[in-house]
C-alpha cells in the first residue's frame, strides 16, 4: 500500500523536529537494539485518527557545506519532489523573516498542496500574531504549538484533506512489486539492466513527479514484476541527490512501496553499516527479503568462499536468518536468471496462508517438546494461534498471560513455525494476546 507522504520545511529552528517527534511519537524499534543499526529521525511512519502516512523532516538532510540560503532551498525541493503534502513551518514568535520568504518563493513553484503551520503560538492569546502570514501566499495560517502539542490535530486534519486518493491497486494484486537497495555503485542499475535482458537504459529522464514514471513494469517467465524506483538507483544530477541521507530517504521509500527488496551487497567491499541500516528497514517494515551479493566475478575466490561470505552475512545480519542469499554477477550475468525465481518465490512465501487446525498442532507439539517457561511459580499456557494477516505472515497466540511469553520462547515457536512451513525469505511475526 502506498502511503501519503508529508514533508516538513522551514528555515532552521522554526520547531520542524520538535513537530515531527510530537507527531510520530515514541516508536520503538526492533532493530536499533543491534549495534550500528540506528534510525535517523527524518523518515517514519505516522498515525492521524484513521489516516496512515509517512512523514519527512527535511530539516534533518544536512546537505554538503552549501550554504544556508542553499541548504533550505534543496531540503524545499526534496520536499516538492518527495511528498504528497508539504508543511511549511514558521515561527509565530520571529514573524515572517526574509528566509522564511525564499521557502515560499520555491515552493511557488509547486502545484503540490502546502500548507503553513505556525509554530510557537504557545497560548491563545499569541494567536494574532498569526495574521502577518497571510502575506505569504499559502492562504489560511495554522496555529501550533510544538512545545505544548497544541494546534496538531487542526493542522493534521487540513494535511489529510489533501491526501491523494488511495491508488492501492495501481498494479493489480499479482503482480510483484520489488526494489533492489543497496548503496551506490554496488550495482543495481546493472542488475536491472541484467534482468531487462539488453544493454539499455532503462528510464532516461525523469520528468514531473509521478510515482509511475519511477518503476518499471518487467514481465519474465509468464509473471509480472515491477521494479520499482527504478529512478532512485540512477544517478542524477542534483546536489542533494548525493548527500547519504537522502539515498537513504529515497530507499525507504522504495522499500515501502516494495513486496520484495532486494539487499545488494558489493562482494570486493564487503558488508558495511549502511547495509545493515536499510536491511533493518526492510526487515522492520516486514518485507520479503533476498539478499543479493553482486561482482562476484570481481573477487578471487576458492571452493570455499562462497561459504566464508555466506558466514559473515549472517553474522552481520542476524535478523535477516530467514533471508535467502545469493551470489552473481551483473557483467557475466551468472545466476542473474536466479534471481526473479527466488523473487517470485519468497513472494509467494510473504503471502501464504496458514490453516489455524495446522498451525494449533504445530505449537502444540511445540509446547510438548519445549514445555511453556513459569515465572515465580505461573506458568504460560498458549490456547490457540490464528494467521491474522499476510505480507509479513503475522499471527496472533492466545495466552492467559502475555508477561509469560519470554522473547526467547517466542523465537523457539517461530523456529518451529519456519520448520514446518516454508517461509524463507519472509519475516513472520507472533503477537500475543491474553484471552479474556
Ligand atoms: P528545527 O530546526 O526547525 O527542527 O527546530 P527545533 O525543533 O530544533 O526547535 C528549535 C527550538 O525551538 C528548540 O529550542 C525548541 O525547543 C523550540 N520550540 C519548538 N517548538 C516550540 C514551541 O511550540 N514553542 C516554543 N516556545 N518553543 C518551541
Ligand atoms: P549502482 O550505483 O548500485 O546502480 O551501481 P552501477 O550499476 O552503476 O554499477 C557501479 C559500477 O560497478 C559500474 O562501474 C559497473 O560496471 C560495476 N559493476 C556492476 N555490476 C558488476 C559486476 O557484477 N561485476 C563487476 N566486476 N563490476 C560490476
């Protein structure tokens, strides 16, 4: 599902990250608990009454040593060409300041929503002060306080009025959407170019802003694929399109429109931090995974290396031990014809459907090999397991009491769940609830 996009602009300390914190809240993630692996705050995912959507604080994209003046204008165009709806932000206690002037001035430019929120209006009586705003150009000036969490849900609710209409089904249902991330120059271009079977480019210029232009449809052995972002793995030729945390920005947002991402990985450079970043990423929005390890051509190698390599992955990845690996080439092409194959089947592994009778005999049997732990004499006592979703496989265990079920005896009955049932490639997640 393709979430809106809100992108947050402003001259500095106007209150843009205190906003954005307020408004996706304390999220806890699975993955920043592994060294190396941290989230930079300017991408998440938020939640506004019944509306879910992805919010960018491009406030936080540090670009180069450009100056200041150059800096708000690249992080306003990241926002026109990133989101759905832009929040221009201003604050109430400084007035409209010259800078302020030069984000209008580019966002003028954009046929894309905007909508001007005042900050630092911290009480009622401060709300006048909102009227010089009007001279800006963006129509009705919101109120807010970022320190106070005033003024939030106002604001929120004018941005979902203009959200797009849901495009859901923008490919039909069987067809798989993948990405390949990576960082640069590991190959994914020429992976794509690999898969497309000749030497051409695939998408040369992309003009306007809509998402389609950006995938590419591919159809390969009676199935349809669409890669998508295609875009994002070409290099292009603004500034801030080299600056890290916008390719990262840009692949987190390729990964969340993906049923599938391919992990690309440079075997003569090894794993490095950045992998394991956007792996994360992927794993945590519970995206079917394959890792790919190109140029496997360029490196000297043994009857053995395959396994040394395949090792370290897994050190490195210890997240992603469902996640079949495989090692190719894009210049010699060997096994790039493997690849679509392991796509189409972890695809099919992301969307599988287990009958609940077959599920409760398997943790049944579990719980017979491994009895449930006791905590000060309780013992956990599992009732019944349903498949509540697919796409990752998520299933929900009934207990009588959910402090009981330890991390490490929730791993026991995934192992147990993956033996059984073919889920390579995919993530799958046990909730536990207590029955009433
Ligand atoms: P950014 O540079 O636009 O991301 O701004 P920050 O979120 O870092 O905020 C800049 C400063 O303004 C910080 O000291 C915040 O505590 C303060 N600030 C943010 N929102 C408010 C607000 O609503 N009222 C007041 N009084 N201060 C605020
Ligand atoms: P991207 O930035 O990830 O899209 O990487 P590119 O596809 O642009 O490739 C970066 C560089 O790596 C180019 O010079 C490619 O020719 C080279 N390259 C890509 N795949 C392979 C491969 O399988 N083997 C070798 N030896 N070089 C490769």
């Amino acid at each position: 599902m393709t979430k809106p996009v809100v992108a947050i602009v402003g001259r500095p300390n106007v209150g843009k990250s205190t906003i954005f914190n307020r408004i996706v809240g304390e999220r806890v993630s699975i993955v920043e608990d592994i060294p190396g692996v941290t989230r930079d705050r300017i991408y998440s995912s938020a939640e506004w009454l019944t509306h879910d959507f992805n919010i960018i604080d491009t406030g936080g994209i540090e670009i180069g040593d450009e100056p200041f003046l150059e800096q708000i204008r690249q992080q306003a165009e990241i926002a026109i060409e990133e989101a759905d709806v832009i929040i221009f932000m201003t604050n109430g206690r400084e007035g409209v300041t010259a800078a302020d002037e030069q984000v209008a001035k580019i966002l003028y430019k954009t046929k894309k929503p905007v909508v001007l929120a005042v900050n630092k209006i911290d009480n009622p009586d401060m709300r006048e002060m909102i009227y010089d705003f009007y001279a800006l150009g963006f129509g009705e000036p919101w109120p807010i306080s970022g320190s106070h969490g005033l003024g939030l849900g106002d604001l929120l609710d004018e941005c979902a009025k203009h959200f797009p209409q849901e495009d859901e089904n923008q490919y039909g249902d069987d067809v798989i959407k993948f990405s390949l991330i990576g960082r640069p120059n590991v190959g994914k271009s020429s992976l794509v170019n690999a898969f497309l079977g000749q030497e051409r480019v695939i998408v040369s210029n992309i003009a306007g802003t809509t998402r389609d232009a950006i995938d590419t449809p591919y159809e390969y052995d009676g199935h349809e694929y669409v890669i998508i972002d295609t875009a994002g793995m070409r290099k292009k030729g603004k500034v801030y399109e080299t600056t890290e945390k916008y390719s990262v920005l840009r692949a987190l947002r390729a990964i969340e429109r993906s049923d599938v991402v391919l992990v690309v990985l440079n075997a003569e450079e090894g794993i490095q931090e950045q992998d394991k970043k956007i792996a994360g990423y992927a794993h945590e929005a519970g995206k079917a995974i394959v890792i790919v390890v190109n140029k496997w051509d360029a490196i000297e190698k043994d009857e053995k290396t395959m396994n040394v390599f395949t090792q370290q992955i897994r050190e490195h990845f210890l997240f992603l031990d469902y996640a079949p690996i495989i090692f190719v080439s894009a210049n010699t092409k060997q096994r790039v014809h493997q690849i679509l194959p392991i796509v189409q089947r972890v695809s099919e592994n992301h969307a599988m459907r287990i009958q609940s009778s077959i599920l409760n005999e398997v943790i049944e049997d579990a719980v017979a090999r491994n009895p449930a732990p006791t905590d000060k004499g309780r013992r956990l006592r599992i009732y019944y397991a349903t498949q509540v979703a697919i796409q990752p496989p998520t299933f929900v265990v009934f207990v009588n009491e959910t402090e009981l079920m330890h991390f490490s005896y929730e791993r026991f009955l995934e192992n147990r769940i993956r033996e059984t049932f073919d889920f390579e490639g995919t993530p799958i997640r046990l909730i536990t609830r207590a029955r009433a």
